[in-house]
C-alpha cells in the first residue's frame, strides 16, 4: 500500500472533499447507467457524516434491539485484530436522488409504478453497492480502512415482533444520525430533497466533522406527525399498505413480490425479475422536498 501522512489525511477537510469527488466521478461514469438503454439512472449525490461515538447509536439499539449493529461492530467484523474505538470512526451516508425524468414519470404512474423507478430500483446494486465498494477501495487506498456494512458476511434481515422485519444495519437510520433527514408515515427518509432517492452508507477510520442534525423528533418533516395534515402517501399506495397507524410491511412486499414482479416481467421484459413500487415516494408533498422543515 502507498504510503500517506495518514494522520493528515484523516482529520483534514481534504479527505472529506476527495471522498466526495470519488464518489461524483463515480456517478459521472458508466455504472450509473443501464447498460441496455444508456439511461443515467441516479442525480449526483449528497452527503452527511455522523461520529462513530454518538449515543444515538446506542438509541438505536434500544428501540431496535441487539441485532443492531454500531458502527464499531461492523467495523471489527472486517477489521476484528484493529485497536480502533469508536470516537476513532466516522459513517458517511450517501443520499443518490432519482432523477426528475424518474419521478416525474412517477409521479403520472397510479396502482402501478413506473418503468424507470423500477430500473433504478433493479440496478441498486450496480449503482449504490458499486458507489460504496468503490469508496471503499478508494479511502484503503489511502491507508483509510472502510467499510460496506450491508455487505458484510453475517448482514441479515430479521423477523422483528414490533417492526415486522428489521436487519442489522439501517441506512435510514445513519442518515437520521448523519444529518439527513427524518422519517415519513410511509417510512421513508425525508431528505432536503425528499424521499425519492436510494441509500448507501460506509464506516471509515478516520475523525471527520460531523453533519448537524437541525431536527430532533424522528417524524419532524412530515406533516402528518408535525401538523395532523396531509396522509397524502396512504391515498397513493394500491396495496393499502399504509394507514394512519404506519406501513405494514406485510401488505406492502406482498403488492410488491406477488404484483409488482410479474406485472413488471409482462410489460418491461428488460427488467424480468425486478419488482418495485414507492408510489408513496412520488406525487406527495415530500416526494421532491421537505415540506415541514423549520429553517
Ligand atoms: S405524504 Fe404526507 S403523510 Fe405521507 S410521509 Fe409525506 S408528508 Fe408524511
Ligand atoms: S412502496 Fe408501494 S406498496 Fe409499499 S407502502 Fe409504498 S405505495 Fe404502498
């Protein structure tokens, strides 16, 4: 490996601004792309940053259970002979938008989503995978070890009593902890951009400035928990998966593994064994925006 003034680059500004531009060029290049119709498949990305130490981890691990992992955990598991502690540990999130071609499109579809939401939705893996992969190498490189915590071996979903299915590591909720965002009735992350986006995240050794978080309730940009209006996103989904009470995921994997997936094969043969729907990400008042913020 290369050698570094590694003590620099891990506590400098430097690192955090390469780090993005990897993570830019990647996007820029042909993996953000489908191959079979050079459709981009994702905007450019943001970022927010959250330390390997912050209590909210252990909150986390209390409503969640003990199969959470911290970011320690998921570190020692590819790095178990390290001595790192977790103030020594920084988790980037990665928030990659779709595109306005992809939700405006969505935003038409009705009971059925629309083709480019479910390509972007297929190609997850080369995009979001392939982005932390290679930020990943990138930051070893750098003599910076990181780490892809949803790849790890032993990741895992599991049955949960209160949340129906839960797994070890949440990249929604790194991004609450990063800065990011917080969470909708449907579930899903209300970003300053909304929720129509996918998520990435890594752990790094490294002591980067954590991203503030300017809320502190978990359903703070969402107007149903902040002001009792809207439930826009329960009219929008066809599986009547979502209620005042929440989202059950039940219903929704059901409309999504027994409907969406051979409705999708029948109508787009291109993207034959793909399933999706975040009909409640589009056409709702936090589908493009934050709409209850308090700047
Ligand atoms: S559509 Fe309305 S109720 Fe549903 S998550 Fe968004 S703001 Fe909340
Ligand atoms: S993804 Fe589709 S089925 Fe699931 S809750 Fe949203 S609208 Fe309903």
């Amino acid at each position: 490996m290369v050698e570094y003034a590694t003590d620099i680059i891990r506590s400098s500004q430097n690192l955090r601004e390469n780090l993005e531009g990897a993570a830019q060029l990647f996007m820029e290049g042909p993996d953000n792309r489908a191959a079979y119709n050079n459709e981009v498949l994702f905007d450019a990305p943001f970022f927010g940053y959250a330390k390997g130490d912050d209590p909210i981890w252990l909150t986390f691990r209390e409503g969640v259970g003990e199969d959470c992992w911290s970011p320690i955990e998921a570190f020692l598991r590819k790095y178990p002979h390290s001595d790192a502690r977790s103030s020594d540990l920084t988790v980037v999130v990665i928030v990659c938008p779709q595109t306005e071609m992809t939700y405006n499109e969505q935003k038409k579809a009705k009971g059925f989503p629309g083709r480019r939401w479910v390509q972007s939705r297929f190609l997850h893996d080369q995009v979001i995978w392939g982005l932390c992969i290679n930020l990943t190498s990138y930051l070893e490189s750098l003599g910076v070890p990181a780490v892809v915590p949803d790849l790890l071996e032993g990741f895992k979903q599991i049955p949960h009593p209160r949340f129906t299915i839960t797994s070890q590591w949440s990249h929604r909720h790194a991004a609450f902890a990063a800065g990011l965002g917080t969470f909708g009735l449907c579930d899903g992350l209300i970003t300053k951009t909304g929720k129509a986006h996918r998520l990435g995240s890594v752990v790094l050794q490294a002591s980067l400035e954590p991203t503030p978080r300017t809320y502190t309730e978990i359903y703070e940009h969402c107007l149903f928990f902040s002001s009792g209006t809207c439930g826009r996103c329960i009219a929008r989904c066809p599986a009547g998966a979502l209620s005042p009470d929440g989202h059950d995921k039940n219903l929704c994997r059901d409309y999504l593994l027994k409907t969406t997936a051979p409705g999708i094969s029948r109508l787009w043969p291109e993207l034959d064994g793909a399933y999706g729907c975040g009909l409640c990400q589009s056409a709702v008042p936090c589908g493009n925006r934050r709409p209850a913020f308090k700047s």
